[in-house]
C-alpha cells in the first residue's frame, strides 16, 4: 500500500512535559502502518489562547513529527486521540491547558474540510511552535495553500509574540 508524508505536531504543557512528548513520539511511531521517520528538536513557547499568547499559563514544549503513514487521515487521528487519551488529556475548555496535544499539520498536501479534521491544519501557519521545528526537519516543505515552511518559520520566528526556542 502506497504510504503518505505526514506532519503530526506534539504539544504538552501539563505534567511531565518533556515525557509526554517523548513517550508519544514513541507511540506514533509504534501505531501499525506508521513509521515514525523524524522527529525535530524540543523547543518551548508561551501558551496560546483564544486572545492570543498567555505568558501567564504554564509553558509549552512542543516538537514536530514527520512519519510515512499507509493510513488514511481520519485513522491516524482516531489513533493519535487515543495516545492523547493514554496521557490523560481533557478536553474542556477550547485551547486549554493539556498533558499531550497531538495535531495533524499535512497529510500528504491534501485540502480537505471535514467537521472532525480540516488539513492542512488551520492554524499552522501562523504558529512558530510548528513551523521552526517543520523547517528544521524538512526545509523544503510546502504547506498546501501558504507557501514554503522556512519562509513562514523565518517570519514567525522574528515575531517577539511568537517567541519560541529550542531546549
């Protein structure tokens, strides 16, 4: 079966942050039909809410995974939501504080708007947290409707609201 690129984004600001990214790079890469190909550096950035960065909230750590997947999208959310559910993520409040957030940025280029997933995410062209670490795993990428990752991450990099940076 043909397999597809994928770009999955790890976030945690709750508990043992730092093992929640780990272990849940380790669980995507063990979930059957995926191959976990690259994971980035671990950086930190501030927490984002719906009125923008909140330096009051815990900080995030955050990675970028690249993985070649022979599933089709709505599966490997089902399986990724269900490591997110093994790190006891809560889902109460939209943007809220979580043990583990795992996102699906690109599959493969394509455009689809579903009610359960939208790709290419939404939102990641605006966020540093994905796009520096995306550049530094594949410079070349292009997010399908927004142009070459390194140029969005070097833009959002010299954002001081966007602050992120490497551990």
């Amino acid at each position: 079966m043909a397999k597809t690129r994928v770009v999955i984004a790890l976030g945690s600001n709750l508990g043992d942050r730092g093992e929640h990214i780990q272990s849940a790079a380790e669980q995507i890469g063990a979930i059957e039909g995926v191959k976990l190909v690259k994971l980035s550096g671990i950086m930190e950035s501030f927490a984002i809410t719906p009125a923008g960065v909140d330096e009051s909230k815990p900080k995030y750590l955050n990675a970028v995974a690249l993985v070649d997947t022979s599933l089709k999208a709505k599966e490997l959310l089902a399986a990724l939501q269900n490591i997110e559910n093994q790190h006891g993520r809560v889902r109460l409040e939209k943007w809220g504080s979580r043990t583990l957030d795992l996102d699906i940025i690109d599959f493969g280029g394509q455009i689809k708007a579903g009610k359960e997933l939208l790709l290419p995410h939404p939102r990641a062209y605006q966020r540093a947290f994905v796009m520096v670490p995306w550049a530094q795993l594949d410079p070349e990428a292009i997010l399908p409707g927004h142009g070459s990752v390194a140029e969005l991450a070097a833009d959002l990099a010299e954002d001081p609201k966007q602050k992120v940076w490497f551990l």
